[in-house]
C-alpha cells in the first residue's frame, strides 16, 4: 500500500486572493485558492476504489457513465487529502476491505470490482446492517466520500432539478464586496448562525 503524500495544514494561501468573476460559470469560481492535489494511490487501489464507487453511486435510470465514475473517484482522492493523514490511511484500508469482502463473507474468489453492479451493491447493503458496528461505519465512510462527490456533478444536478449557482453566484457577489471593504450583514449570513444573540 502506497504511502499517502502528506497534506498541508492548514493550507498555504494564495499570496493575492483573486477577486471572483463578476459572472460565475461553475460550482467552483476562480478566486486563487488551489485544490489540493489527489490523494496518491497505485493501480490496485485506484481499481478497487472505482469498483466501490460504482457499487455505490444510485443505479440507472439516476446519472452513469464510466466518465462519471471516474470524476467521483478522482474527487473522492481530493476529498480526502483535506482529512488528517490516518484517517487518509484508514481509507485505504476500507477500500481494500471492501472489495475483498465477497472473498471475507464466502460469497466466492473475486473480489467486489468484479461483480455485476447490483450484486456488489446488494453485498454493501448486507454489510450495512451488519452486526459489527465496524462494517456498518465502513460502509458509511465509504458512501459519504463517494456520494457527496457524485451529488455535486452537473448531470446528476440536472437530473435533481438542482440549480447551485444562483447560491455561488450570491457568494462570490459577497465575497467582492469584502474585498472592496463591505463590513457583512446579517442577511449575509448562511444556516443557523443568522440568528445570533448578543
């Protein structure tokens, strides 16, 4: 198992924070701040971590393609380069479970990238309800890093009728202000923290 590179923390800023264009055209506006770089794997974890994923992405007529599954692996390696470096280890090892658990629950000598979608699909469900609390949290780290990268694709959000960028557009608008020296307001808040008491 490849050693994962070490992750800067808290990251290096960029030495002039760029203002946001005055129109943003994706999820993610140039503003200077680089993306950290994947989290490095070999062959053989990179293909067990593309057989978890398509385990574990909603089945057709919900968004696939070999693209697609591609761009949620490779988001799921950046994913992780912003968690601390043990728990960055400890995936390695949930994906490597993974996809050895037919072999580990006598379902037969191949390994989870090699079974039909909906029959490696059906084996995660099982371990999912498991009574080893340990699989049941494997499964649900491994569903978190994977489906809240496929959630933020642009055909799955077409597919939901999700429209981001209005949300980014407001942000990025926020953001040029500050730069400009605006103090922010309470309407410019987000979530729960918009009621604050004194």
């Amino acid at each position: 198992m490849p050693e994962p590179a070490a992750a800067l923390w808290p990251p290096v800023p960029p030495s002039v924070i760029e203002r946001p264009p005055e129109r943003v055209a994706g999820p993610t506006p140039a503003d200077g701040w680089p993306l950290a770089e994947p989290m490095p794997m070999g062959p053989d974890t990179l293909a067990a971590l593309e057989g978890l994923v398509r385990a574990l992405c909603p089945a057709p007529p919900a968004p696939w393609s070999q693209d697609l599954g591609a761009r949620v692996a490779l988001g799921a390696r950046v994913f992780l380069r912003y968690l601390p470096p043990v728990l960055g280890r400890g995936f390695f090892l949930l994906v490597h479970t993974g996809d050895l658990a037919p072999i580990w629950r006598l379902r037969g000598l191949y390994r989870l990238r090699d079974m039909e979608r909906d029959a490696a699909d059906a084996l995660l469900q099982r371990l999912s309800h498991s009574r080893l609390k340990l699989l049941r949290l494997m499964v649900m780290a491994a569903r978190a890093a994977v489906l809240s990268v496929y959630y933020d694709q642009p055909e799955v959000h077409d597919a939901m009728g999700y429209r981001p960028l209005p949300f980014i557009q407001q942000r990025a608008d926020l953001r040029r202000r500050l730069l400009d020296g605006a103090v922010p307001t309470d309407a410019d808040r987000v979530g729960p923290s918009v009621e604050v008491t004194p």
